[in-house]
C-alpha cells in the first residue's frame, strides 16, 4: 500500500508540475496532492478521486456563478478571482481528503462492529 502511495504521490507531481509552470494551479496545490496519497492510502485513491472531482466541481460553479453566494465579502472575494481566471483548488483537496479518511474511519468502524471487536472491549 505504501508503494502505491508513493507511486501515485511521485506521478501527481510530476503530472501537474507543468500546470504550476504555465501558472494555471499554485504550487502549493501541487505540493498538497502529491502529499495526499500518503495521507489516505493507496487503497482509497479511487473514492479521493470521486470526492476530489465532486468538490471541485462545485467550487468551479461556485466561482463562475458568484450570485449564488450571499452579498459582502464572500462575493467580491469570488467576483475577483473570476476575473483573474483562476479557481482555488486547495479547498476541494482538503474536503475531499477530510471526506476520504472519514469514509476510512466509518468503514474500519463497521468491520470491527461486524465482527465483534466492539463487543469484546465492553
């Protein structure tokens, strides 16, 4: 599992270290998905990236439909990184690690429910 972790976290660097360079993604963003492999595993890459597209998605909406937020700073805020061209892709990351290793606690809660560790603690 450690290996695919490593695997996936040296190709998510390598694959979007010309993205940074042509200044389309920050390189924090880059640094933060290259780090996530480690962080979730290499067995839960498949729900991080549902959860990741998901999430970005919505944060992509979000930008180029500013109105759908409420008035004040949130808005300007949005209305400004419209007009640069640019969409925050640290928070999807983190929502969806967050997301991904909650799914990993309630699933490793429901095997050890399942098969009567739980039980045997009480």
């Amino acid at each position: 599992d450690m290996g695919l972790s490593a695997l996936a976290g040296l190709l998510l660097f390598v694959a979007l270290l010309p993205f940074w360079v042509l200044r389309k993604i920050g390189a924090g963003d880059v640094k933060l998905l290259a780090v996530v492999p480690f962080l979730i595993s290499g067995s839960a890459l498949a729900v991080f990236s549902v959860l990741l597209l998901v999430f970005a998605l919505a944060t992509a909406v979000i930008v180029k439909n500013p109105f759908m937020l409420p008035a004040g700073a949130f808005r300007l805020v949005v209305q400004h990184l419209d007009r640069k061209g640019v969409v925050p892709f640290g928070v999807p990351i983190s929502l969806a690690a967050i997301c991904t290793l909650a799914f990993l606690i309630y699933r490793s809660l429901t095997v050890a429910s399942s098969s009567g560790i739980l039980n045997q603690l009480n």
